[in-house]
C-alpha cells in the first residue's frame, strides 16, 4: 500500500511539473535527512541494477534538507541509471554529497567515454525516445533528464553537466539546506 501511494504522489508531481512551468509549481518539502536520502535511493536503486556498485560520498555529520524527497530520489536514481546506459566503459560510478555554504551540492560521477559535444547541448531537452515503452522492456521510468531538469528547476536550483571525452561525465545540482 504504501509503494503503491508514493508510487501515486509521484505520478502526481512528475505531471504537474511537465505541464506547468517550474515557476509555478508547489512542491511538498518536507526536512529529510540526507543519510535516508541516500538510502531509499540506493535501495531503489539496487533493485534494478543489483550488479552495479555505487561508491558514496557524503559528509559524515547529520544534514538536513527541505525537499520533495520522493522527486529528488526519482532523478538521483535516473542519473545513476544514465551512467550504467549510456557511460560506455564506465569502471566507478559515484554519488557525491558534498556540502558548500548553505547547499548540499549533489553529484552523480562516472569515468565512462564522457558525452559528446554535440550531444550536450541538447541534453535537457524532451525527445520522444526519453518516455518509457509500455511494454516492461526497461525496470526504470524513464523520465528523462527534461523531467529531471524540471524537478530540480522547482527546488530552486539548476541541474548541470560537465563532460570530457575519455574521462567521463558529472550531473550536479545543489538543494539549500535547513
């Protein structure tokens, strides 16, 4: 029952942010600690993709943040799935929490054959190949980093790529904390 209304709150929240415009949108924050952040994502996470080892890096003091926790969850586990999909000789994947003045600065790292040029600049744009098929071919949404990049608009911030060809590629966005 309890999957099956975060599942629903989900749905809600990743429709109203597509069809409104990031300004607009009210989010549900609530304070959630970072640690049961991390771990609802991993063990999320680990459930498509029990294979793949994810190194964490957080701060090791109690940290707080004002979040729609399940949406922020949603796109933290749609980057990582991004590195196993598409980091082509991808050896360490990486979630970085790190902390600079009042945000949490988050991270998702991976040393695969970086994104091309080309590609970046596109990157956060809707394309019809980023919505899920019907059929159970993929585990994941399939969100895509349009959806993702809409999320992160509405906590107030930006997601971001850095990419370098052969070194690999980092997604980042900050969250302020409490």
């Amino acid at each position: 029952k309890e999957d099956s209304e975060s599942l629903n709150r989900m749905v809600e929240n990743l429709l109203s942010i597509t069809k409104v415009s990031a300004d607009n949108v009210k989010l549900n924050k609530i304070s959630t600690p970072l640690e049961e952040l991390i771990d609802t994502t991993l063990i999320k996470f680990k459930k498509f993709y029990p294979n793949y080892n994810v190194q964490v890096i957080i701060p090791e003091y109690f940290i707080s943040i004002p979040m729609d926790a399940l949406l922020i969850c949603q796109v933290l586990i749609n980057l990582l799935e991004n590195a196993i999909l598409h980091a082509n000789n991808m050896q360490n994947l990486i979630l970085k929490v790190s902390v600079d003045g009042k945000y949490a600065v988050f991270d998702v790292i991976d040393d695969g054959d970086g994104i091309s040029d080309e590609k970046i600049n596109h990157i956060f744009k809707i394309k019809t190949s980023e919505i899920a098929p019907v059929d159970s071919k993929r585990n994941n949404m399939g969100i895509g980093l349009s959806v993702c990049s809409a999320i992160i608009k509405a906590h107030e911030s930006e997601l971001k790529v850095e990419s370098s060809r052969n070194t690999g590629t980092k997604f980042s966005f900050k969250l302020k904390m409490e």
